[in-house]
C-alpha cells in the first residue's frame, strides 16, 4: 500500500512539473502587449489605426477632441443636405412667401434738402464743398425722405451697414446770381465749371473718392438776374460696410431753394 501511494505521489509531481513547465513555455512564448493603465497612462487607437500610449488625461481630449469633430462633421453635413433638399423642393413656395420681406428689408435712404448754414473755413478755396445739413431721423416725417434698416446719418453723410452693390442718387437745384447789366454770372472764375457729385470716404483707409458727378458750364442769364441748374446724378457703386457717402457742389451759395433737393441710396 505504501509503495502505491509513492507511486501515485511521484506522478502527480510529474504532473504539477509538466503543467508548471507548459505555462511557463507560453508566457515566455506570448508577445508583449501595451498595458491599458499604469502610472496614470492609458492606450487609445490614433487616427491613424495604431495604439497610441500617453498620459490619460492628454490622449484622452485627443481622443474625444477627434471622434467629436469628426462626429459633428457628419451631422452638419447632413443637416446641410436635408436644408438643401427641403430648399429645393419648396423654393418657388418660399420665394413667393419671402421674396417681397427680402427685398423690403434692404438698406435704404432719403435725405431731403434743408437750408445750408454759412461756408466753414476749411472749406473756403476748396473745389468741391460737402452739403453737410439734410432732413435726417424725425425730420423726414413729413417729407417724401425715409431712413430704413440700418443705415445711419452721421454729420451730413449716409454710413452704409453691410457690404454689396447700391444704387446712390442725388438731386439739387442750384441758382447763381448775374450781373443785371451784361447777365453774366457773378463769379470770379467763369472758367470753373458747376459741379454737383456724390463722394465715398473709406474710413478704414481714410481715403476719399468721388464716385458720379455732374458738370455744367456759366452761361450768360436770359433774364441777366440769375441761372437755375438743375442737376440728377446716379450711379450704381460697391461698398463696403461703413463706408460714409457724401454730396459735394462747386459752391453752397448755390444752394438757395432746398425743399425739393434730395440724397438717398438703396441697396440692390
């Protein structure tokens, strides 16, 4: 009996040796993998497929940071697609729906015309003097003027809210005294003609230009009291946000009946 304990003993220690030997064979034998978490380190797939080991809190935004952005894409790509599609099936019903609010709601004015105070010093010897006083804001009430979604007065110009393409447009009537005996104008230099134009300042580059203009020449008077001018201009202008337009003429003293003068721009 005792000789078959020893014998059953001996096996199972051959047994346990074998088994011992085999797992240690396979640990040995199995390839080295990343650990997940250690020392406050973790592993993530890169964006380009590989794992990526680092510091938890790092490669974690990353990750976040990457799968967010590239899920939002996704989505705003979508969305995109199902605004078009719904565009494209409903445009003539919306058209007719917002067509008429669209084109109300574009940036418009009209300026009209109010008595000039005296020519300041600056202006004296100039070529061409701003018309710096319109009926503006509460003024234009009862006249044929009107100020509309976002444009602004500032100091006898009109400052202009979003960029694009607009139609500018101004109206004076000018009057010059004549000579009673020979009708000829009373001025100095009959040779500088009557000008009347609208002008862009960039306040940006802080440059100024001129952008339509008329011109007529002295004549001699039919009645040898006075000359009546009557000057339109327009034009078709790009603008920029905060550009400011301004009308100009050769001499205020011109400027003598107002009520019917006007400035305005609209955009297109």
């Amino acid at each position: 009996m005792d000789i078959k304990l020893k014998y059953t003993a001996i096996i199972v220690f051959f047994c346990v040796v074998l088994c011992s030997a085999a797992v240690l064979v396979l640990f040995l034998t199995m390839p080295d993998s990343p650990s997940t978490v250690r020392n406050d380190q973790i592993c993530l797939p890169s964006e380009f497929g590989l794992l990526k080991c680092g510091t938890t809190a790092d490669l974690l935004h990353e990750y976040l940071e990457r799968t967010t952005a590239t899920q939002y894409d996704e989505i705003k790509t979508k969305d995109k697609e199902r605004q078009q599609e719904h565009l494209d099936k409903n445009r003539v019903h919306l058209m007719s729906i917002y067509d008429k609010a669209f084109w109300e709601m574009k940036p418009a004015a009209k300026l009209t015309g109010k008595e000039q105070p005296d020519t300041r010093k600056g202006d004296i010897g100039a070529d061409m003097v701003p018309v710096r006083e319109w009926c503006h804001g509460r003024e234009l009430e009862d006249t044929s003027g009107f100020e509309r979604y976002g444009i602004r007065y500032r100091n006898g110009r009109l400052v202009v809210p979003v960029d694009g393409t607009y139609n500018i447009y101004s109206y004076v009537d000018l009057f010059e005294s004549c000579n009673p005996s020979t009708g000829k104008p009373n001025v100095n230099d009959t040779t500088k003609p009557i000008k009347h134009g609208i002008f862009k300042f960039d306040i940006l580059d802080s440059e100024e230009m001129e952008l339509v203009s008329n011109v007529q020449p002295h004549t001699v008077s039919s009645n040898r009291y006075f000359n009546s001018y009557s000057s339109y201009i327009s034009s078709l202008a790009k603008l920029k946000a905060g550009d400011e337009l301004s009308v100009k003429v050769s001499n205020l003293t011109y400027l003598k009946y107002t009520r019917d003068n006007y400035f305005g721009v609209n955009l297109i």
